[in-house]
C-alpha cells in the first residue's frame, strides 16, 4: 500500500525543535512559491493569461544571479541581475509574442507558452551546460544557523521570508491604493473602457507581465544559493505554483500567499509521514478545494 | 396535416437516409484504409515502418479521443493522458499478475477505466472552461503520484518490468510483429470508425451545441452535465485502448504514459492537426511522430526546433494544418465557382 511514516510524524509534533525546523523549512518553500505564484495570478489577473512559461523565468532569474555572482562576487548585484533581466524578458516576450494570442482561444496561449517552455530550456542548455551549477552561499550568510526553540534556522531563510513579506505588503497596498494601483486594476476589469480612456492598455500589459516575470526572477535569484541550477528546473516550481494560485483563488494576492504557505507547510510535513506520496498529497488537496470551492480559497477578481 | 407538418414529413427521411449514406462511407474509407494498412508488411519489410505505425495508432486513438472533448464539447482536458497511462497500466497489470486471455484482459481494462473515469468525470464536468482543466490536470498527477509511490504493485519509478505475458487468442500472437501490427491497426480503424459515428450521431450534435451555448442547450432540455459526462467517460475509454496498444508494443508500462507531459502531447497534436476536422487529430498524430523522429536524430536540441514549429502553427497558421487545408479547399472552391 501507500508507505506512510505516521510515526515520524506524530514524533516531530511532539518535539519543539523538530516542529521548529519543518516550520521554517515549509515556509521557505512556501515564499518561493509565493512569489512566483503572485507573478502567474496577477497575470491571470489582468492579462486572462494562463502563462504556462513562468517556471523558466524562475529559471531564468537563478541562472543570470548565479552568472552575476561569480562575475562581480556581489550578492546584491546578483540578485538585481536575476530580477532586472527577467523582467526585460518578460517585457519582450508579452509584447512580441504574447500580445498576438490574446483574442484567441485558449489552447493558442498555452501553445505560445509551452513552445516557449521548450525553446527556454534548450537555450539555458547550450549556455550554462545541461549539467547541476549551484551558486554557492554568498560570504555573508555563511555564520552560524540560529537556534530557535532547539530548531535550527539558517539565517539567510529569514532574508527569504522577509523579503517575500515586502514583496507581499508593497504589492498589496500598491495596488490597493496607488494610482497604477487603480489604472491596473481598472485594465483588469474593462480594458476597453479604460483605453477609451487615453491610458495605454498594451503598455500595462507589458508592465504587468513584466512584474510578474521580475517577481518568479527574484524567487529563481534568491533560490539560487540554496538549490541546485538544472535546465527544467522551473518545472516543478511553475506546477507547484499552478497549485498555489488554483488554492487560493486565480487573481488574488492573499490566496496565493496563503495558499503558497500551505502547500510548504503540506511539503515540508508531508515528506515526514508520507515520503513517497508528498506531491500526491498536494495534487489531493486541490482537488478537495477545487471540488468544494471552485473558485478557490480567494477566489474573487481583485487585481 | 397542415402545411408545417407535411414539411417536416420529406424533410426528416431525407436527412436520415443522408446519415445513412455518409455512414456507409465512413465504413467504406474505414475498409479501404485498413486494407492498405494490412498488405502494409507485405510490401516492405521494414520493421521500423510497421513500428511507426504501431505508435501511430496508439498516440492516434489517444489523440482524437481528446479532441471529442476538446474540439467537439469544449472541454479542455489537460488530463486526458491519465487515462492513457491507466490503460497501459491496467492491461500490464492484468496480464502480469492473472494471465487471463488478451480479449479478456481487453474488456477488463476498459471497465476499469469506465469506472474511474466516471468517478473523475463526475467530479471534473461540473466545473467550467479553465478549472476544468486544472482539476484533469490535478487528477493527472494524483493518479501519476500513486503510481510512483505505490511501488509493490506499480514498479514505482522502474514502471511495469520484466515484460507483459501476450498468449496467443483465436490463432492471434502478440508477440509476433505483424500480428501486433495488425491488431493495432484494426484497433486504430474500429477505434476511429466508432468515435466518427459518435461525433456524427444525434449526441455529437448534442455536444456540439453544448460547446456553442450550454445555457440554451439546457434550455431545450437537455441534461448537460450527464451529456458531458458521458462524453468524458467515452473519451477515457478510446485513451485507454491507445495505453493498452503502447504497453503491447513496449511490452511494460512507465509512469511517463501518466505523466502531464502525455496530455500536454496530446493537446498539441490536436492543434497541429486541427479541431475542426474529424480527422485532424490524426493528421496531427503522424505529423509529431515524423517530426520527432527526425528531430531527434539531426539535432540535440529538440526543444527548440520543436517550439519554433509550435509557435509557426500557433502565431503564424493560428491553426491546425487540416483546418488550413480545409479552408484553402473552400476558398479555392468559391473561386472557381465565381469564375464559372
């Protein structure tokens, strides 16, 4: 039957130290996945776009920080290069060929993307080698995990959160209460009226996609020192957070950070008591959302 | 009889004797293909003609099963590939661990697949357009995760090894070349004749009215989500039958018969060959097996060659060859009708 582990479970809930570990170690997949989910549901969002190919932007954003990283040896750099790069890629790739499939259906937009999928692996394939890089930890968190609880926390995972949360409170009240904010969420609703209106729609969605592309570049930057580099490496992440914004609701930024921290946490535990079956857990509780809320968690238009 | 009722009295044989005609046809093209295919082995002796073939009628059942939901109900299953790996796994299974005669095993796995496929279906065609293909898509992966993870009886990530024991049934031997050749190729054309009469029969319309506008089609009465259910389930069914040929002819099954990345492939042959026509799927079929054949053997680097013709048929054709030739043929048509 389906191995479980129920024992080692039940014993790291007992114990504080291992509870505070799997925590973290959920959260940090969690925030990833956040920020690459929030790029795909904003997105979603605004542009009605299902982009298939987000994952290599992930991909893309670990590889340029990685290169950044042994060019200059600067951390900050690095992860500016994995940001600012993808979001010149994203920009490109919306106004070149995504913006050419938008009147028409569905299956044509998956198939811009996933002929993308295929082009953007190979092409990270003949520049940096099919073989695992890793990036190595920069000199600057290389000091001693700190000890919560008995639980042992990398410091650099509590970068990660951090800058996740930013990442989650700037892009909430931005468009809450900004005017772009508003122009966005607008474009969201009626982008008709609102060109009608004289504001440039194309040039929103090339932000928006943008955005979204920056944001999966800076996960892929900042995963860069604690995973490993492989050509398809997006994949998994872009299935996950496929997952994440389906939980917590296409287009809404809350659902995808709930959602996100959920599926780490089912990860994180999952892989205790259900080894074998941890991404069957995840795949069994979208079906159990999705059957009881179609919409998902937060399924409402917000941006 | 009033004047309305008289009409429809001629109009109704007329239509029904149309059908009859165009299914004799059907028939008639189904012979004649499965004729050429069948003297096939005796004109060449190519055996990697007969495999091509072999892969061919698996991928191509497989592929217009999918596109019955997607091209002629509207729902885009991103799932439909489990039912291919179940298939290929069910059969393996059976013929592995019972020994049971290959008719036997045959019909097994398609009641098998009927009911998981009902129990998922039910589930599944409540829910509209792009969640429906995320809940397929879910249950794609939940069922390739059990398949992983259930080692003691799948294999886990070795899939079904150690080969699938093919007895001979009624002077057919499996493991003879040919005789698989001719069995999927009979497969292939009973499969294809079978989804014709489906896809032009009173419930194919019925589909397709459901794809055009469910709101009126349930207006007029019908009850859509038991038409999409069966749909769905029938669907399963054909997939299921392109699995067992594909774990014939490897001779085991592999968690990548239920990976996504089937129905991703599966998707895409129906936008290379076309929705719009019956026989695009299959058009399609033979076109990404020939493509991947040769692709792979001139260059390492499949995915772009591959991604660039994706992009050629989605930006450049927007649509599939067979609905390009089609209306080619049409406009053409009207030329010579305004010259004449």
């Amino acid at each position: 039957m389906l191995p479980l582990d129920l024992d080692a479970l039940t014993g790291c809930l007992a114990s504080s130290a291992c509870l505070v570990t799997q925590t973290t170690s959920g959260f940090i997949i969690g925030m990833l996945l956040f920020l690459v989910a929030v790029g795909l549901t904003l997105i979603f969002g605004v542009l009605k776009v299902v982009n298939f190919s987000h994952g290599a932007f992930y991909m893309f954003g670990a590889y340029f920080a990685m290169t950044a990283y042994q060019v200059s040896g600067s951390f900050a750099l690095a992860m500016l290069c994995g940001a600012a790069g993808t979001a010149l890629l994203g920009l490109i790739f919306e106004r070149v060929f995504m913006s050419r499939v938008y009147g028409s259906d569905v299956l044509m937009q998956l198939l811009v993307c996933y002929a993308f999928v295929l082009i953007f692996d190979d092409v990270v394939r003949m520049i940096w080698g099919p073989e695992f890089k890793s990036m190595g930890m920069p000199a600057a968190f290389q000091v001693a995990p700190l000890f919560i609880a008995g639980g042992v926390v990398p410091p650099y995972y509590l970068l990660l959160i951090g800058v996740a949360l930013v990442v989650a409170v700037v892009l909430g009240l931005g468009l809450a209460r900004t005017k772009i904010g508003k122009v966005i969420r607008a474009a969201a609703h009626n982008p008709g009226m609102v060109s009608a209106l004289g504001i440039n729609t194309g040039l929103i969605y090339g932000g928006v996609f943008a955005l979204g592309g920056m944001l999966a570049g800076l996960a892929g930057a900042l995963a860069a020192p604690v995973r490993s580099l492989t050509p398809g490496m997006g994949f998994s992440v872009l299935i996950e957070s496929f997952i994440v914004t389906v939980i917590g609701g296409m287009g809404s930024i809350l659902g995808a950070l709930i959602g996100a921290i959920l599926i780490g946490m089912i990860r994180s535990f999952g892989s205790l008591g259900f080894p074998l079956f941890t991404e069957g857990l995840m795949y069994l509780f979208m079906v159990i959302v999705l059957v009881s809320r179609p919409t998902g968690l937060f399924g409402k238009e917000v941006a | 009889m009033t004047e309305l009722q008289a009409e429809q009295g001629t109009v109704v044989p007329r239509i029904e004797s149309q059908s009859q005609r165009s299914r004799y046809r059907d028939l008639l093209i189904a012979l004649v293909a499965f004729a050429v295919l069948a003297i096939l082995p005796m004109l060449t002796g190519s055996k990697a003609l007969l495999d091509f073939v072999i892969r061919c009628s698996a991928f191509g059942l497989f592929a217009t099963s999918l596109n019955l939901l997607v091209g002629y109900t509207g729902l885009v299953s991103f799932g439909h590939g489990m039912f291919f790996g179940l298939g290929a796994y069910g059969f393996g299974l059976i013929m592995q661990r019972t020994g049971l005669p290959v008719p036997i095993a045959f019909v097994a796995t398609l009641v098998i697949t009927t009911l998981i496929a009902a129990v998922i279906g039910a589930i599944c065609v409540r829910l509209k357009e792009i969640y429906f293909a995320f809940v397929t898509l879910a249950f794609q992966m939940l069922i390739h995760s059990t398949i992983l993870s259930w080692v003691s009886l799948t294999g886990g990530d070795q899939g079904l090894r150690g080969g699938i024991p093919r007895p001979a049934f009624f002077g057919i031997d499996l493991s003879n070349h040919v005789h698989l050749y001719i069995t999927s190729c009979a497969l292939l054309v009973i499969g294809l004749l079978l989804m014709r009469q489906i896809a032009q029969s009173p419930f194919g319309y019925t589909l397709r009215m459901i794809r055009d506008n469910a709101t009126r089609a349930s207006f007029v009465g019908i009850d859509v989500w038991r038409a999409k259910l069966t749909i769905f389930v029938l669907a399963a069914l054909f997939a299921s039958t392109g699995g067992i040929i594909m774990a014939l002819f490897v001779s085991g099954a592999y968690p990548e018969f239920a990976y996504w990345t089937i129905s991703g492939e599966a998707i895409f042959i129906n936008m290379l060959g076309g929705v719009t026509t019956f026989l695009g799927p299959m058009v399609g079929t033979v076109l990404l097996l020939i493509l991947n054949d040769t692709v792979t053997r001139l260059t390492d680097y499949y995915g772009i060659v591959l991604g660039i013709v994706i992009l050629f048929f989605a930006i450049g054709l927007r649509k599939g060859l067979m609905d390009f030739v089609v209306e080619w043929y049409a406009r053409r048509g009207d030329k010579a009708g305004e010259r004449g």
